[in-house]
C-alpha cells in the first residue's frame, strides 16, 4: 500500500473542518458530523489501517474522553455530564478516525491546509477590524471607561469567539508562517519572504489588540524555543533571544491596552492580597477555591457533570463574592481535568502531551511540536476544552498532526543481544548488524542501557532504551518507543522479538526446546513454547541459518516456506584481527567451544577422552553456562573431574584466537544444532574438525570435517586418535575446511536481509 494522500473527498472533507473558527455554533458541529460521517464512509470503503500510525499514542490521547465518560457515572447531574461529553466528543472522534483512516497526508497537503486555515482566519479577522472601522469605532474606543477591555469585547462580540480563543488560533498561525520562513527546505524568494513578515507583524499587531497576555507569552517563549532547536549556532540564538525581547517588550510598552493587561498581571503577582477589579488578581480567589474543591476529592474529582456547581458552592463557602457572582470555572484546564475525573486522568493527559511532544521532535516535525507547547501554555490560564472552539481547535490539529507524519521508511534492530553472554547467536547479531550499518548508515540499533562490556567498543552506535531489561525490555520498552516513531520495520537477530509488535522480522536460530524440552529449563520451555510460534506467525518474514532449521519451523509450526528465508551464519572478521591472549596452554590438546548445556553432549565427549591413554593430551572446553535456560540438574563439573581436563568459562576472542590457532583438533559433537558457529570459527584458524553425524552438518559442512556418531563414545575416541596420529590425515581436512571458510560471508547474508527489508518498506 501507498502511504500517500489520494483521495480528494478526504482533503474536502478536511477542508470544511479547518473553517470552524469563522463558523457559528451550530455550524461548527454540522461540519464535524459531515466529516465524520464522510470519513467513517472512507474508512470502510478503503479498509485497511496503516500501521506505521501509533496505536499506543491514540490510547493516550483518546483517555482523557474515556476518563470524563467514567466521571459521568459517578457525577449527580447527569444531564450537564451528557451535554459536556457531547460537547468535547472531538476529543474522541477525530483521533480515533485519523488513525483508522488508510491515507496519509502528505507534507505539502498538510501545508495546504494549514494555509486554508491561516488565508480563512486572517480574512475573518480583517473583515471585522475593516467593518469596526468603518462604523467610527475610534471615538468610541477613546470615551470607552477601559479601552482595552472594550477592544476586547468587541472583536469577541463580532467573531463570535472568545478573544483568549481567537488569540491562541492567532499564535498558532504565526508560529506556522515563522517556521516557514525559516525552513531551509522552502526556497522562498524574497518577495515572499517580506510577504511572510508582513503577516507576522499584521498578526503581531492584531494580538497587541486583544492583548492575551498567556498567548504573547507562549509566542515568545515558542519561537525561542524552535529557533534554538532548528539552529546550531548557540551565539546567535543567544543574540535572537535578546532582539527578540526588547521587541516585544518594545511593543508592549507602547501599546496602551497591552501595556493596561500586563500592568495588571506584575500587579498580581507580585502583591499578596487581591485587588478588587483586577481580573488577574481575581485568579488567586478562584485558583484557592479549586485547589480546595481538589482536597475534598483528592483520588477522583467531583465528576464532569458537578464540577461547576461544587466550584460555586465552594466559591460561597470561602466567600469568592465576585467569583460566585459570574460563575467562574476554574480557568486553568489542569484543574478542570482534575476537578472532572481525579489525578490519574490528569497525570496520564500531562504525559500524553509530553509523549507527543518528543514524538514531534524525533519526527522533526517543529509545526506540531509548537502547536503542543502552545497548547500546554494556553491550558494554565483557560478552560480549553469548556467551549466548542477550544475543543476543535485541540482534537482536530493534535490528531492531524499525529496521525499523519509520513514513515521515513527507516529501519530498526533490536539489539537486546548487547546485554546478553557472547554465545554464536550473539556473534551472529553483531556481525550481521556490522554488516547491515555498512549497507544503511541511517540504521538505528536500539538495546537496554546494560550493555556488556565486551561490546561497548562496536561501532553501531546504539540507542540505549530506559527503563527495564531482558524480556520485559524487548515486550514493553521497545515496541512502545516504535510506536512513537510510526511504527517502523523492525529486524530481530538473536530468537526473540516483541510479541505484540506486528512490522518484524525476526531470526530463529534452531528449535532445540521443541526437539528435546528436557534439556532446558522448564520455566524456558514454557515461555518459548508459547513465544516461537506466535512471533513466526505474525511476523513479516522469518529468518534462520541453516535450510535444517528452515525444515524444523516448517515441520512444528506448519509456517509457509516463502516466509522464511535462509541468511547463514559465517566466520566473524572481529576474530581475524583480534590479538593472541597470552594464557597458558599445554603444548597438545583438543578443543570444544560451546555452551556447557545437556545437548552440546560434552559427557560423551569426557568419556571418551578418558578412555585415551595419552597422560600429554589435554581436553580443553571452553564456553559459558546458563542456569537461566538450561536444566539446573546438568553439571559438567561432575564428569570432568581429570587432571588433563581444562574446563574455561566465558573466554574472550583474544582466548578463543589463541585456544583455535594451537589446537591439533577440534571436536563438536552436539545431538542437535542449527547451524555450528564454532566449527566454521576452528577451521578458518587451520585446526581440523570431528563434528557430530547430523544433517544440518552435512548441509554446511559437506567433505570438510570427519563425521562421528555422537552416541559412539568408542568411535569418538578411535576417531580423536586417528587425528593426532595421523597428520596426512589430519592435512587433509584442514584444506578442506579453509575452502568450506571461504563459501559463507555475513556480508553476503546482510545483502539479502537489507533486500528483503527494501521490500517490506516498498511493499508498505
């Protein structure tokens, strides 16, 4: 599917929407039901949901409405609550369609509208301003008792909307002509450019007329704040900031009714009692009386549909006079939020502002990111969502915004292996992910912050993820932080992914839990059991290193053969340049490098060296143990206790150089595997190989190592004779297995992972 804007009826649709502010009531609530009606329509005509669209961040946008519907159970007037939920139903129904809906806007039609709402409002405004002055409102403004107040009342009384609300609509539209004229990408000429400040100084001039002080403030601090963001050299954003103040400073002191509201404001604040007149001192009766209301019910607020007649009594009970008298609301929508539904509602709302906030950021997208600071400015001083502009205004943009920021098509790796013991599918995930940064620089690898020492000089730059770690990292963070990026194609290396996390594609090593459950831990067996499958089932294409493997997922899951996809395992470069360690070895041994775990079959190996009777060979096993995964009862310390046994724990690659390099043999005789990393490893170094008689080995490996029977301790150990014995013999296989080095590359396998993610992106 294309995640492009194609369908015209939705841009007219749309368009009809962005006209609300020079609309009356009624027509405000015609257009959305049109909308609503007309995209509902679409929807299920077109069918399906883009999912690079965030489920999680509708969820949090959408919970304010859920948590008013909840306080209307719990509120005595149910008919005021019927008549609030109806009136702020936008808070519900434009998120829930712009996510449902299967189009995207493009940057340009979103700009199209934008332009719509900005031509439409300063049309409005204009008319009104060109009609007031034609009808000699000047003499009147100059016998008027407080001209500012007057100007206000009215500009509000001829639009139609509260003068905070037309104020904010204002802001708005002049943080959107700056980022433009700002934005490098619009190659503006410069007569467009003075036609740019010549809106911004008209509008300017409009808002020293109305003079909202919360609005003249939150433009200040927002293009502060974008200009910082989008601009690199600090000085000048520093030398910005200061023109910057002394302009609006410049303008407030001459604007007599600017100057009046502000005047007002410094009064309040900085003078203890309340000033009788002063509506900005009034605020402290009506902010006291709602943090009161607050103590009473603390937990779960009054319910939407009491609000206003308990902030009245509550006026009355603290002898608010004034405040009773005209019915004040709380005037700050935080209270609103808290008073209707309680703290939880009010905490979640807070952090979906925040959520958006960084969303907007990461996505550069600087128009919706000054709309959210904007809208978090105007809520401290007015009840947003208490009027039907208001509650557009916010549902519509938030929600156009949010749900149509088009994918980048970027690509993401779950790098959870960093946190994990150095194991072949570890090594397999860090070569690979090399590889794949070589091939798209713009990868991002995503892991915990507990990555492990052996791994923090690689060169993914990974992005470290709080908070948790191990599953709950990869179940809940990770997918969480995709949804905030548009839900983006994810690329799992080492067995598990997010369950719930539908755009992956993930790497199924082997299926040893489904093969023989008893070699692990139940409590792992239990979790795989019901993880593998789920993840092969929904995820968008299933990788594995070996066409054993491949067979093994086909046969237990019944998967499709053309989801998955063979991508092998190969000799790590990080081991050809890796310095010798200088640990002392015995001058003859044999060598296994693995995992100390049930079928690994290290006891048949044991019992087979004990049986040769060489007191100068030594048996070397080096590699790690996991109680975690593996069966707690196993221990292989209880068979090795021989003195030519060197049993070494988590070598590094320096070890591992140095243990491969001076073997005569290496011996790996596993019951089961996907592929047999270590083996590769041994004869890229010229050490010669006995490895298990199992398919998958025959597949790989083919004539470059001696097969045994891994059930054969005699056999085993005739056969380990045979090779230290016989250096014909053991020459033989040593050539062979330098060739097998040569036929797997990580290289080769990134290619094909970075073909298929190409795909799935085109496919989108």
């Amino acid at each position: 599917m294309k995640i492009i804007f194609n369908n015209k009826l939705y841009f007219y649709l749309t368009v009809f929407v962005v006209l609300f502010p020079v609309l009356p009531i009624f027509g405000r609530s015609a257009v959305v039901g049109i909308w609503t009606i007309g995209m509902l329509i679409l929807c299920l005509k077109k069918g399906k949901i883009i999912r690079e669209k965030s489920l999680p961040l509708l969820i949090l946008i959408v919970s304010l409405y859920a948590f008013y519907v909840i306080s209307m159970f719990y509120s005595y007037d149910k008919s005021t609550a019927f008549k609030l939920l109806f009136r702020r139903i936008p808070l519900l129904i434009f998120p829930v369609i712009f996510f449902l809906s299967p189009t995207i806007f493009e940057t340009k039609t979103k700009n199209t509208l934008l332009n719509i709402f900005k031509y439409v409002l300063l049309t409005f405004v204009s008319s009104i301003i060109i009609y007031l002055l034609l009808t000699n409102i000047i003499p009147k403004i100059q016998l008027a008792k407080n001209p500012a107040v007057f100007i206000r009342q009215t500009i509000a009384k001829h639009s139609g909307l509260h003068p905070a609300y037309l104020s904010l609509f204002l802001v708005f539209v002049f943080v959107n002509i700056y980022l433009d004229l700002f934005n490098k990408r619009n190659k503006n000429s410069r007569i467009q450019k003075i036609f740019f400040i010549g809106q911004l100084l008209y509008i300017f001039s409009i808002l020293m007329l109305l003079s909202s002080k919360m609005s003249i403030i939150a433009l200040f601090i927002i293009c502060v704040i974008v200009f910082f963001l989008k601009s690199r050299n600090k000085i000048k954003t520093l030398y910005f900031t200061i023109l910057l103040v002394v302009f609006i400073f410049g303008l407030i002191y001459i604007s007599p009714n600017t100057r009046y509201r502000f005047n007002n404001m410094i009064k309040a604040i900085t003078t203890s009692e309340v000033i009788e007149n002063n509506p900005d001192s009034e605020r402290k009766n009506i902010y006291y009386s709602s943090l009161s209301l607050i103590k009473k019910n603390i937990l779960f607020g009054c319910g939407i549909g009491d609000v206003d007649n308990e902030l009245q009594k509550q006026y009355k009970l603290d002898e608010h006079y004034k405040a009773y008298k005209k019915e004040f609301n709380t005037h700050n929508q935080y209270l609103e939020i808290y008073l209707s539904a309680g703290i939880i509602p009010l905490i979640i709302f807070v952090f979906s502002l925040v959520i958006s906030m960084t969303f907007a950021l990461r996505k550069k997208e600087y128009k919706y990111f000054s709309f959210l600071l904007l809208i978090s400015f105007s809520l401290l001083s007015e009840n947003l969502l208490s009027r039907q502009a208001g509650v557009i205004f916010f549902a519509f943009f938030n929600s156009f915004f949010a749900f149509n920021i088009t994918n980048t098509k970027r690509v993401y790796v779950n790098a959870r292996f960093l946190t994990q013991k150095l194991s072949g599918v570890q090594r397999f995930a860090i070569e690979i992910s090399k590889e794949l940064k070589k091939n798209d620089d713009k990868i991002v690898f995503l892991s915990p912050v507990d990555i492990k020492k052996i791994y923090k000089e690689n060169t993914l730059h990974v992005k470290k993820l709080k908070p948790f770690k191990s599953h709950i990292w990869e179940q809940i963070t990770l997918p969480f932080f995709l949804s905030t990026e548009g839900n983006p194609l994810l690329i799992n290396l080492g067995n598990t992914a997010p369950l719930f996390y539908k755009k992956k594609i993930i790497t199924i090593h082997d299926l040893s839990f489904e093969h023989s459950p008893d070699w692990f831990d139940k409590k792992f067996v239990m979790f795989y059991k019901i993880l593998i499958p789920n993840l092969c089932r929904n995820s968008d294409k299933i990788l594995t290193v070996s066409e054993f493997s491949k067979k093994e997922i086909i046969k237990y899951y019944n998967i499709d053969t053309s989801k998955i996809k063979i991508v092998y395992n190969a000799f790590p470069k990080s081991l050809q340049n890796t310095k010798i360690s200088n640990i002392n070895l015995p001058d003859k041994y044999i060598l296994t490098v693995c995992s100390f775990e049930p079928r690994k079959n290290l006891i048949s190996l044991i019992e087979a060296f004990k049986k040769i009777k060489n007191r100068k060979l030594f048996l070397i096993i080096a590699g790690k143990f996991n109680t975690k995964v593996f069966n707690k009862s196993y221990s292989l310390y209880n068979y090795s206790n021989n003195d030519n046994i060197i049993i070494i724990e988590n070598p590094n690659d320096c070890d591992l150089v140095k243990l491969y390099t001076n073997a005569i043999s290496f011996v790996y005789i596993p019951h089961y595997e996907g592929f047999g990393l270590p083996i590769i490893e041994a004869m890229s170094f010229g050490c010669p190989c006995i490895i298990s008689d199992i398919e998958v080995f025959k597949e790989i490996f083919g004539e470059a190592a001696f097969y045994v029977d891994q059930n054969n301790i005699d056999k085993i150990k005739e056969t380990i004779e045979k090779m230290i014995a016989n250096k014909e013999f053991r020459q033989r296989f040593i050539k062979l297995g330098l060739q097998i080095e040569k036929q797997y590359s990580f290289y080769e396998s990134a290619k094909i992972i970075t073909k298929i993610t190409g795909k799935i992106n085109t496919n989108e």
